[in-house]
C-alpha cells in the first residue's frame, strides 16, 4: 500500500490537487484533446520544471567556477530524478530529457572550451608584462597554452646575422631533451627560416615526412620523436622579431579554433618580444655609453631636464674627491661649486648648469674660467655646458669640465720666464747706454 493511502493528510492533497485540475478549463480541454488528465498534466510540468531547475543550476554553478559541465553529469542528474518514485512509471519524459541534455551540455563544453581559452589568453597576456627575459616569455607561454593544447615543447627563435635564426629559448614538457638543441642556429632554407621570411604559419602533423621541413630536420624530428609541429611567425608593425615554434611528441590534432588561439598567442608574444629586445638593446647602448663617458679623460656630469644629476664620472670624482652615489640625484649647481676666477660667487642666474637648461643654448664661459670647491681649497676650472634637446622636448643637459690649475701654472711660469728675461736684457743694455754716453 503507498504511503498516501495510510496518510490522511496526503489524501487530502491529492483530493485538492485533483479537483484543481478537473476545474482549470484549459486542463479540462488537454484531457478532452488527448486524453491526458489534468492531474497528469499537472505533474508532467512540475517534474519538467524541476529538471529544468537542477539543469540550470548545475550549470550556473559550473560555469562559476569555470569548469565544464559535461553531458554524462546532466544525464546522471536526470536519471536520478526521472526514475525516482512514481515519476517513471507514469511519465517517460527521461529520453527526451535526456537527449535535450546532451546538447545543452555540448553547447556548455563548446562555452567552456571559448572560456578555457580566454582564461588562457588573459593568464598569458597577464604573464608577459612581467617578463623581463625571452626565456621568461618562453615559460609564460607554455604555462598558458598547456592547459588547452599540451604541447610538449615551445621553442622561440630570434634573428642572427644576415637571415639566419638562433634558438633562444626551449620550455616544456620535453625541454630537457631538447636543451642540446639552445643556442642552435638555423638558416633561410629551413622550416622556420622559411616562416620568417614568408610571414606564414606552418602546421603539420608528419613533420618527419613532411617535405616543407628539410631533410637534416627532418631526421631531428625522428630523433626528437616528434608528431606534430607549429611554427608562428612573429611579427610587429610588419617587422619579424622572431618566431615560435611548438611541437608534439605525441599524435595530435587542432582543430582551426585552437591554431586561431595559438595565432592570438603568437601576436600577444611578438608584443613582449619586441620589447624585451628593444630593452636589451636600450641597455646595451646604454652600457656602452656609459663605459665611454667614464673613460673621458675630464670632468663630464649629465643632468636630467631639471638639473639633477644622473652621471657622474671617475674624473669628476677625483677633482671634488665626491662619489657618483653621492652626488646622483643631486642638482648639478648644488653639488658643484662655482666662484669666479676673481673669487666672487657665481649668482644663480649665471650658473653655466642653469644657463644652458633655461635658455636651451651653450652656457656663456668666462675667459678666466671658475674656481670650483673642493675639500682641498678652490680647483680653477673650465665649464661647458649646453642642452641636449630634440625638437621641442628637453632632455637635460650635459657639462665638460676641465681642470686647468696646470694650464695656469704654466701660464704663471711663462709670465714669470717673460718677466725674469726682460729684466736680465733690459739690465746690460742699459749700461751698455750708459758706457756709450760716456764715451
């Protein structure tokens, strides 16, 4: 006997429920049409209602946390819930559930998949503002796009010399049988040669029968047991500043969403590239730069547009015995001293560092030079300093100076030679006047 025969409060209910649907009119007019009683009705949309509530909530809470609700779960769901109590027995509603399920579910895990790949892109983007080496952009990549597409190795190539590339980074799965292979140079015929030099991708799954791929690649492939092969060029501003290479040691596929997602990759990298080289290049020149400015055999102190310091060289150092890390940052007409060569102080509206910044011209230089302060007393020096300007922007400016207290010793020795000479010939020709007149 079922539990609403032994419970009178569930008769109750039924009776309601019952005399509900044989009042509805419209109730009435299904089980006039189809036989179908009001009651049967009735019961058929609540129990579509509650699938399709545990459905929507299953897949709201999924794709909330951004996984994928596959159609095994949904189906497992509704299995529990049309086969429970009576529900089977007097509704078969479970196949067609089931079947609108399934696609629900497809179109969840084609979502989820789109999702996957926007998380992986983002990850990526976020990943290569911080990286400061083309190595590190190498492993930022391969974390992003192991989630989707696995690869088993990524590889980035730079260009070297006229057309030819270098590999410069390996991360991956199989980066540690690939690390022989770093530093490994690769000319215009090869596969990513080739890339380079024609701007189109290349993927194959048979690299080692592939005859885009040169036969001496192709043996490293067989070697490598590599099945699958991508090769991106990497392009910014119609410029190749390299090109990214990802392979497979196991049989694949990508279907054209996923190589369109490793294009995205490949120009969101090129971006980092770019400026990684750029960088290193930046840091090179200004290397060299600065190993030239040290070895300048005077004074040389450059300033920012607003007349601090940023270089300070070794001669500088020696003459005012003040180190770079001192005076760096400092203003240049603070850290440095000026008097006029008569002792007077330099006003502030003559200061050559001053001059040269406000009026974006060579500062005017006495013919007697400065005295500049030192710890041992007042250095005589020469100042010149002038702007370093392009267009209309002001970059700062840039000061030689020259320690001239030589120069004016042997200045001082020569009108003292000039003196002495002048007086010891003026002397006998002044007797010889003298004995002439006597005579």
């Amino acid at each position: 006997m079922c539990l609403a025969h032994r419970n009178p409060t569930i008769l109750v209910g039924i009776d309601k429920y019952r005399l509900f649907a044989n009042a509805n009119p419209i109730l009435r007019l299904c089980n006039e049409v189809s036989g179908i009683s009001g009651v049967q009705v009735l019961a058929g949309v609540a129990v579509f209602s509650a699938l399709a509530c545990a459905v929507s909530f299953a897949l709201f809470a999924r794709l909330r946390h951004r996984t994928r609700v596959t159609a095994d779960e949904i189906a497992s769901a509704i299995d529990s819930l049309t086969t429970s109590g009576s529900a089977r027995a007097d509704y078969q509603f479970g196949a067609e559930f089931k079947s609108v399920s399934k696609s629900l579910a497809n179109a969840s895990d084609e979502i989820s998949d789109d999702a996957s790949r926007i998380v992986a892109i983002q990850r990526l983007s976020a990943g290569l503002i911080t990286a400061e080496s083309i190595q590190d952009v190498c492993d930022v990549t391969d974390e992003s796009l192991v989630h989707f597409i696995e690869p088993d190795s990524v590889t980035f190539w730079v260009p070297v010399g006229s057309g030819g590339l270098e590999c410069v980074a390996i991360s991956g799965r199989s980066a540690v049988e690939f690390k022989n292979y770093l530093g490994m140079r690769a000319d215009e015929d090869s596969l990513t040669g080739s890339v380079m030099k024609s701007g189109e991708a290349v993927v194959t799954f048979d690299p080692q029968n592939d005859e885009r791929i040169s036969p001496p690649n192709r043996e490293i492939t067989r070697a490598l047991g590599i099945e699958a092969y991508v090769v991106f060029p990497l392009f910014v501003a119609n410029r190749s500043v390299g090109i990214i290479s990802l392979s497979w040691t196991r049989p694949v596929y990508l279907s054209e969403s996923e190589v369109s997602i490793i294009e995205l990759a490949a120009a969101h990298v090129a971006l980092a590239v770019d400026r990684i080289i750029h960088e290193e290049q930046t840091s090179e020149s200004a290397a060299r730069l600065r190993a030239m400015l040290y070895s300048v055999g005077e004074g040389l102190v450059t300033t920012d547009s607003g007349g601090h310091i940023l270089n300070w060289n070794r001669t500088i150092s020696s003459m005012t015995t003040r180190s770079e890390e001192w005076a760096r940052g400092r203003l240049a007409f603070e850290a440095i001293e000026l008097r006029y060569a008569d002792g007077d102080e330099v006003p502030k509206g003559e200061n050559p560092f001053l001059v040269a910044l406000r009026d974006r011209s060579r500062a005017p230089e006495p013919e007697d030079g400065y005295l500049m302060a030192t710890v041992d007393g007042w250095l005589p020096v020469r100042v010149a300093a002038a702007p370093v300007y392009e267009g209309r922007v002001l970059y700062g400016s840039v000061a030689v100076i020259r320690d001239i207290h030589v120069e004016r010793e042997l200045e001082e020795m020569r009108d003292s030679l000039i003196s002495t000479v002048s007086h010891e010939l003026k002397t006998p020709l002044t007797m010889v006047q003298g004995f002439a007149e006597l005579l």
